[in-house]
C-alpha cells in the first residue's frame, strides 16, 4: 500500500472515529518512543510475556521484535490489557537476522548482561537509537547477542537477591533508556508512513468492523491486501 493509500484508508477510519479517539491517537504517537526497540529472545513464559508488552507500552515503546527460534510467543489478554493491540510487532525465528538488520539500520544493539563488560545502565548515555535485547527467563541472552552486541549493560542490585523476573527487568531497563533515548527523536526522526501506520494499527484495532472498511477500501482502490 502506497503512502497516499494509508492516508486514504485513515480518512476512512477517522469517520468512524470520534474526535476525541483521533486527538488521543495522535498524543500518543507524538509521546512514542522510536528511537527505542525492544527485542525480545525466546521468553517462554506468558505471564511474562504479556507483562512486558504492558509495560512497554506503558513507558512508549512502539517497536516490539519477538524472537521465537527455541520457544513459540503466547500472550495472556488479561494480564497484558490488550496492550498487543497498540505495539507494532514483528515476530522471527532468525536471532542473527533480526539483529542485524536493526543494526544496518543504524541502532545500537544493547544488551542486558553480567558480563565484567557491562556497564550500569544509568552511566550508558546512547548517541544513537537502540535495539534493547533482553534474554530467556533462565539463561539470559544467547552467545549471539552477546557477540552482536554494542553495548552491554546491568542493572546494579544491592541485597541478597543478584537476579530478577524478566519483566521486572525489562521494565526498569525500558524505564531507563526511554528517558535516555527520547530525546533522539529530534536527530531521528519517525516518518509520516511510520506515523500513519501506528494510526491505522490503532484504528483497525479499535473499530470492531475494521476488517470489513479494510475490505472494502481494498476494492474500491484495487489493492490485493493491506
């Protein structure tokens, strides 16, 4: 679909739309974070799964990669709050090939670690966008991402505990670099298809009857599929 042709299938949308729904769109898109993805390396667990999607959402991550090369991704609504609806995900099964296409894309692959390598996360100041990558539930980050990547960062623990429950983890690493990494959007910024296809995601999600405007924008302008 042509850059025009998302603009006409939101026209569509937006008539169905209150205004009120169309302002809250755009609030939350111009509060997005793109400049910060998130990856995510076979976490097997839903309750785990559907807490960072909420989370990340939460704290304006936009782009979310699943990798599921050793364990399929299961979400469970109720305790991600339908927050799957609002994230543009992208699911593969290829570790080596989702990362390094973030980085030929020109983000900084991050990845959380006990390495002697690791830097805290508070002292790592990004200059560029960054691939966050966070690890399986029981053994972190594969040898992969750790040769892939740029960065490696730990989170400081001070009690007797030296380990935490992955979403918590990546809660508080998103928390972190979203603040560190925001302001990088004026240097990078998103594009007006990138814009409009976050507005038509929300939109098809939104609207119980998308399906059926999608089809018949579809035929009206002869496009084979969205």
């Amino acid at each position: 679909m042509t850059l025009d042709q998302k603009k006409l299938l939101y026209q569509k949308f937006c008539a169905v739309l209150t205004a009120e729904k169309q302002e809250k769109f755009e609030q939350v898109w111009n509060q997005r974070n793109t400049c910060l993805h998130l990856v995510l390396e076979n976490i097997y667990q839903s309750l785990n799964a559907s807490a960072i999607v909420r989370s990340a959402d939460a704290l304006g991550v936009h782009y979310l990669h699943v990798l599921e090369d050793e364990h399929p991704w299961e979400m469970n609504r109720k305790i991600s709050k339908g927050a799957m609806d609002w994230m543009d995900i992208q699911r593969g099964k290829s570790p080596r090939d989702m990362m390094m296409s973030l980085k030929s894309k020109g983000f900084e692959l991050v990845v959380t670690d006990f390495s002697p390598n690791a830097i805290a996360i508070e002292d790592y100041q990004p200059q560029r966008p960054v691939a966050l990558v966070m690890g399986t539930e029981l053994t972190g980050i594969s040898n992969l991402a750790r040769e892939l990547a740029d960065v490696q960062v730990v989170i400081p623990m001070s009690g007797f505990s030296q380990s935490l429950n992955v979403s918590v983890a990546t809660g508080i690493a998103v928390a972190q670099l979203s603040r560190k990494t925001m302001h990088l959007k004026g240097l990078y910024p998103p594009t007006e298809e990138e814009r409009l296809d976050a507005l038509n995601l929300w939109a098809k999600n939104t609207i119980y009857w998308s399906d059926q405007i999608i089809k018949d924008f579809e035929l009206e302008n002869q496009i084979n599929s969205i």
